[in-house]
C-alpha cells in the first residue's frame, strides 16, 4: 500500500510518484491543507442534520492525513491508472477511488489557485495578469489532447480531429517566453476547432508593446500593438529563399519554448493519455490543474 510516510524523504521516488520533489510537494501540502479544512467547514454549515458525535469520530479511512490525500490525487494525475488499479495500489476498492478523485480533484485545483500557479481563464484576468509580465514576450499555441471516441454519432463527428484519426478537445495556451510559465488557458473545446477561430472567440487583449511568438496556425491573428512573428508559409508551387529559411528557422528556436512547456504538463498522464472520465467539464478541470503543477515545478528544480 502507498503511504507517505514510506516516501517522505525519498526525493526520487516522490518525484517519480507524483511529479513533485519533496520541496514542491510540501509547499503544495500547506494550501492543499487549508483548502481541505475550507471544504470541510463548507460541508459541515449545510448539513441538513445535527452531528450525533463529534468530528473526527469512528473508523479512521485509509486516506486519513492530508499528505495522504495529496500523494493520492497526484499519483493519480501524474501515471493516470484505471480506478481499479488505483484502489488496489491505495488499499480500497474501485467505487472508493472514484469518489476520492471527484473530492480531492478540486481541492488539489483549489489550492493550486491559492498559491497563484493556476493560468488565467477570463478575459479580464488574461489582461491583468501578461500585462504584469515583465519583457511582454508572450508564444500562443494550441495543445490537443484525445478522448475516448463518443458514442453519440451526433459526438463522434463534433469531436472528431482528422490528426491520427482521433477524437480529441482542444485549448488555447499563452505562456510567458522568459519563465516558460502557462499565464493563460483557454476553455476547453472540440479538436476540430482551428487554432484562430478558437483565439478570435476568447478576446484576448495583450498589452501594448507585447511581442507575440505563433505558428502558421494562428495566419492572419494580428492583435492590436503587438508585434508577431510566425514562419513564412511555402508559396504553392515555389520555394522559400534562403533568407527566409533562416528566418524560419530563428522564430522555431524561440517558440520551441512552448513545446518544452507543453511537454512538461503532459508529464502528468491525464492530459497526455486517453481521457477517459465522463463528468462534465472534468476535462478542462484536469487541463488547468495540470498547468498549474507544470507552473509550481518550474519554481523548484527538479532532480536529475
């Protein structure tokens, strides 16, 4: 059975287990902490009746301190096993793991908010928080993640992508060029859905004087005081000048930055695997949350 206090002072394995070293998960620990008593003192004002005994009292669970909870959700997230699988691994059966995951998954987003790691989602927040960048250097890119092939025809055409004839959802992420932090993320919608259309639909307002990195994906986006840089497109039935080539080449070098990062939240398997849970809006809960462990680890180095 995993318990953290096997693992409490093995950095490796930790890091190996939840994608945090043992500097990050104990900061990561604090807030989990104090959103989870939040939730609790929630749950206990709507009771709709009075306690017959006091808190804290009867059988004690397998999950029973908060840094057990943590490990949980983060092994969870990070290696993203079947509920059967992870039950077994954490000692209770698979109904158990499914109702962990739905308690603890929003206070692990919880307390990842508190800490300010989580990207912004409004328009509002978009604009405060890049415009707090320091350098405004900005990439924007879109990330595609598959899902498991709805049975709903209607569905299966909606949410079908065309790249390895797969189903997937898409968002939109903004990450700051200097840190490789995610500053922003867009909602999470069908894969289909062009990298433009999608960014012309969230509004963002970048601030004047920001320099924009993109791809050919975003041709023709051209927000308002920016200055964008996107590879020059092969003229049908021509071909690119030297100049050009290097050009190309020189803007990849410096929006590679966002492919590191991207890869760096896809370490935790949720949102790298085939997505497999069915709560609605589960999806972009899990995307956010993961962007918000990629931009807690970029503040602790990890262990080679």
């Amino acid at each position: 059975m995993i318990k953290y206090s096997k693992i409490a002072n093995k950095n490796s394995l930790l890091q190996s287990l939840t994608g945090l070293n043992v500097a990050a998960f104990t900061a990561l620990l604090k807030g989990f902490e104090k959103v989870r008593k939040e939730q609790w003192e929630q749950a206990e004002s709507e009771r709709a009746t009075p306690r017959e005994r006091a808190a804290g009292g009867g059988r004690k669970g397998v999950l029973g301190t908060s840094a057990d909870q943590l490990l949980f959700i983060l092994f969870y997230f990070r290696h993203y096993p079947t509920q059967e699988v992870l039950g077994f691994l954490f000692g209770f059966s698979q109904p158990q793991a499914n109702g962990w995951i739905q308690r603890l998954t929003p206070t692990l987003n919880g307390a990842l908010g508190a800490e300010q790691h989580l990207p912004a989602r409004t328009q509002a927040d978009v604009k405060c928080v890049l415009a707090a960048c320091p350098g405004l250097e900005f990439i924007i890119d879109g990330c595609e993640r598959p899902i498991r092939r709805p049975k709903d025809a209607q569905r299966q055409k909606q949410y079908y992508s065309g790249k390895k004839k797969r189903h997937t959802v898409k968002n939109i992420t903004i990450s700051e060029k200097r840190t490789k932090k995610i500053k922003a993320l867009s909602a999470t919608v069908e894969g289909k859905k062009h990298d433009k259309t999608l960014t012309d639909e969230q509004g963002y307002d970048f601030p004047a004087g920001s320099k924009l990195w993109k791809d050919t994906g975003f041709q023709g986006y051209e927000p308002a005081g920016v200055e964008t840089h996107q590879p020059k497109k092969k003229p049908k039935g021509g071909e690119l000048t030297p100049a050009e080539k290097a050009q190309n080449q020189h803007i990849s070098q410096e929006r590679i930055g966002i492919e590191h990062s991207l890869g760096d939240v896809k370490v935790f398997r949720i949102v790298a695997d085939v997505f497999r849970n069915l709560l609605d809006n589960f999806a972009d809960l899990c995307m956010e949350t993961a962007c918000g462990l990629h931009n807690l680890r970029l503040n602790y180095k990890l262990t080679a």
